[in-house]
C-alpha cells in the first residue's frame, strides 16, 4: 500500500535521510522509533507528502507521488491521508464537529453530509456529548480524538501520525493507541505513528528503528 525506496534529504548541507527504504500493507499498524534527530519526523512528513525528497521513490496505493503536480498533489492527500499531529491542531474558534468537518468540506462534500458523517464519528469515538464544545471546553485526550475523527473522515488509505501522544498522560496516551488498533479492526485502517513512547510502540504490529538517518531494525 505504501512503497518508499531509497529516500534521502537534506537541509542546509545536512544529511537527515540517508537512503530509507519501507513498505507498509494495509491495514497495518507501523510505529517508527529513535532518538530525537533520528529523521523521524522528517521520513514522516515525506511519506505524508507534506514534504518533498531529494532522491527517492514514494508511491501510495501504486501511485506514484514525484509524477504528480503541486495541484494534483494537494487532492491526492487530502483524499487519501490523515493527520494526527501531537498539539492537535484544532481551529480554537470551531466547535468540534466543525473541526471535524474540515478535510470535507475542503474535498467539496456538501455542508450537511460532512456533518453528518463527523456526528457519526465523534460518536463512535465516544464524543456524542461534545459535538458543539470548542477546543478549550474539551480534555487533552478528547481533544486528541477529535484530532483523530478529522484524520479519518474522508476515509483516508492512511493515517500518519507524529507524537499523537506527546501531550497525553499515561493512561489517555495508552487508551490513544488502543483506540487505533480498534479504528484498524473496525476500518481497516492503516497507521503510521512516530512516537518516543517505546512501550506503546510495541503494541503496533510492527516497530522501525531509526538512526542516524536510516532505519537499522524492522
């Protein structure tokens, strides 16, 4: 489902990614893990095609992400990625559902079935009752979960996310990534998750290791 060979970047004259090859199956939950400056973050902001290689193969779903145009690309990930980032990244002024909405309404699904579909979601993720709550009315972990329903909501192949526990506690980082084993039985959705949090890495079904710019265990 996602194929990346021999990928390489560099900033300033730095080598961060030093020719990084993996392959993800779907409905596979992959947890990346290193030290900081491992080029975790990095590797996974190519693979989101948030940001563009040097040198390298990206192909998602069998295509092929270098042969496609700025415009082109933008439709591309907002049809088939999610995003979890680790300070939630939620628009303070827009109510939950709202926030959930967005990646929709960006895509062109009309007003009301982007609502409706977000409704279901919060729901499922055990927020029906904050539907209308903005984000600082809401806990870290719920607000996390919202973070969550907005990744999922377009139905993305995959879902990327970056230390989506970084700013949990203990229990609510556990029940985080409880809840995307169940998203992937439920779903069959695919995670990538970059996280610090050796433990709950090990829960995914399959732990890389970076350093120095490379992966050394898988």
């Amino acid at each position: 489902m996602i194929s990346a060979e021999n990928i390489h970047k560099s900033y300033d004259g730095l080598e961060i990614l030093k020719g990084v090859s993996l392959e993800v199956d779907k409905g596979e939950i992959v947890s990346i893990v290193g030290a900081s400056g491992a080029g975790k973050s990095t590797l996974l902001h190519i693979l989101g095609t948030l940001t563009a290689s040097d040198k390298g193969i990206l192909s998602i779903n069998n295509k092929n992400t270098h042969q496609l145009n700025t415009k082109h690309l933008s439709t591309f990930r907002n049809k088939e990625i999610g995003f979890i980032f680790q300070a939630h990244q939620l628009l303070p002024e827009f109510t939950a559902v709202e926030n959930v909405c967005l990646p929709a309404w960006i895509k062109g699904t009309s007003k009301n079935i982007a609502l409706d579909k977000a409704k279901v979601l919060l729901k499922d993720l055990g927020l029906g009752d904050r539907l209308d709550h903005k984000p600082m009315e809401l806990s870290g972990g719920e607000q996390q979960r919202v973070a969550v329903a907005r990744a999922l909501i377009n139905k993305p192949s995959v879902v990327f996310a970056d230390e989506p526990s970084g700013n949990l506690d203990t229990e609510a980082a556990k029940a985080l990534h409880e809840l995307f084993f169940e998203l992937r039985d439920r779903y069959q959705q695919t995670f990538v998750i970059v996280t610090h949090n050796r433990e709950l890495a090990e829960m995914s079904d399959r732990m890389l290791e970076m350093k120095d710019g490379v992966i050394v265990n898988s």
